[in-house]
C-alpha cells in the first residue's frame, strides 16, 4: 500500500501536479524514500507546492544522494552550480551530476556534456563531450541531440559528419528544441547533410520562430525584406518579425549569437 502511495505520488509529480502529490510525499514512510526526497528536494527550492527553502532542499537532496539516488546526487549538483545556499561551485557540481550520470540519469548525462565542451567543472574536452552527449541521446534527450549535430558538424572531438548531424537535428526539431529547428533549416537552407529545400527550410524556420526562437526570427525578417527562400517580398511581415525577435532579445536578455552554438542551459529538473 505504501509503495503504491509512492508511485502514486511520484507520477503527479512527474505531470507537474505538485500540489496533489504533496500529500502522498508528507506520510513518514514516503519521505524515507529517495526518490520522493530528491522531489521534495526540487519542490522546495523552486517554491512548488510549499514555501520555498533552499536550506530544506539542500538537506533532502544530500539525504537522497546518500543512499546512492541519481535524483539527489543531480540535485546537489545543481545546488553547487547555481550557488543555492553553498558557495558556487562549477567543480563540485560536476562531480555531483558526473555521479548521477554514471548511474544513468540523461539530464546529468546531458549537463556532463555541457561540462566538458564548455570546460567548466573540467577541462574542455569534446571527445568526451560526444560520449555523454551519445548517452543522453540514447535515452531521448533532444538538447543532447541537438548539441551533439553541432559537435558533428563543426568537427569536434571526432569527425565532421554534416548528414549525422543533420539527423540529430531533425530528430531533435521533431521533439519541439527551437534550436534544432532553427539549425535543421540552416542545414536546409543551405543543403548541408540534405538536400537543399527553400520550403522545408522556411517550414523549420517558422517552427523555431513560433517556438520563441530568436534567430529564426531574424532569419524570416531577412527573409521577407530581401526577398529570400522563396518568400515574396513583404514589408509588413518583415517588420513583424524583426519586433518579434527584439521583443524576444529584450524579455530573455540574450545577446544575437554565433549560429550553432552549444546551448548553455542546464538541465535543473529531474522528471
């Protein structure tokens, strides 16, 4: 009966329906179990559900780790790498995620990867970064399959494949990753790892720019001010996107980047 409570609760969590899995997580014998405190542990330092506590989060994260939980060995590592009651620690937070990686969990394969093609926590290594990448790949995850298509198409850590990473980026565009819609149509665009195709090009960048992002924007405003891909001329859709995409810029702060480039978020959820 008390693991069915468990698994009850785990499942709301996992649909985002915190409040309802609060009070299966609150009974003595659930929160003796690992997996309901590393959710306690995320529930509390995002404020879900229940007050936020960064002090209770770090403590049900560390009781989680200890007994050997991927869960609560990724939820310290994102305490030391977000600086959340301890001191900042890019050396200690990968050694936190290198640990949950090990024992499988994708999100901390996929920020170990982030790690080593980055060099923070570590020292830059793109070899490695592929092997990581190629695990939380194997287990779905569209921001490994994305990074991943950008290590195969500049060449990174192992050889330059523009099919293999026009294939990461398609998977990874199916699963809805802006980026990788906006590289797939790059790779369209420009008939690099497929063939060329104005269409299907403009069909990933308008799949990018209504998924939030911006350089698919700025690409469909060039787009229809120069009279490219195929697309008529048209001042007012041009104007359109170009406010779209500096609206966009402004509410997330980010800076106009080097088309395919790693993507810098870290995975901080672990359902």
């Amino acid at each position: 009966m008390f693991a069915g409570d468990i698994e009850k609760g785990l499942k709301l969590f996992k649909k985002q329906e915190y409040e309802k899995a609060l009070p299966y997580f609150q009974k003595p014998v659930a929160q003796k179990n690992p997996d309901v405190q590393a959710a306690l542990g995320y529930m509390y330092r995002e404020g879900l559900a229940v007050p936020k506590d960064i002090q209770k989060a770090f403590d049900l994260f560390l009781e989680s780790a200890r007994q050997n939980n991927p869960r609560g060995q990724y939820g310290m590592g994102t305490m030391y790498d977000l600086g959340l009651i301890v001191k900042q620690d890019k050396e200690k937070a990968f050694k936190w995620y290198m640990y949950a990686a090990e024992n499988g969990y994708k999100n901390a394969q996929y920020n170990i990867g982030i790690m080593y093609a980055r060099g923070r926590g570590t020292k830059r290594d793109y070899k490695k970064a592929r092997e990581w990448y190629e695990k939380a790949v194997l287990q779905g995850h569209k921001g490994a399959m994305t990074n991943l298509g950008l290590l195969y198409y500049r060449g990174w850590g192992g050889p330059k494949d523009y099919a293999k990473s026009a294939e990461l980026n398609t998977r990874a565009a199916k699963l809805g990753d802006d980026i990788a819609q906006y590289n797939l149509a790059r790779d369209y665009e420009n008939g690099t790892g497929v063939p060329k195709d104005y269409k299907q090009a403009v069909y990933w960048y308008f799949k990018g720019a209504e998924n939030g992002n911006a350089m698919a924007m700025e690409r469909l405003y060039e787009a229809y001010h120069l009279n490219r891909l195929g697309l008529p001329r048209d001042d007012e859709k041009a104007h359109y996107w170009a406010e779209k995409a500096r609206e966009t810029r402004r509410k997330t702060g980010e800076l106009a980047p080097e088309s395919m480039s790693i993507i810098e978020k870290i995975e901080r959820i672990w359902f």
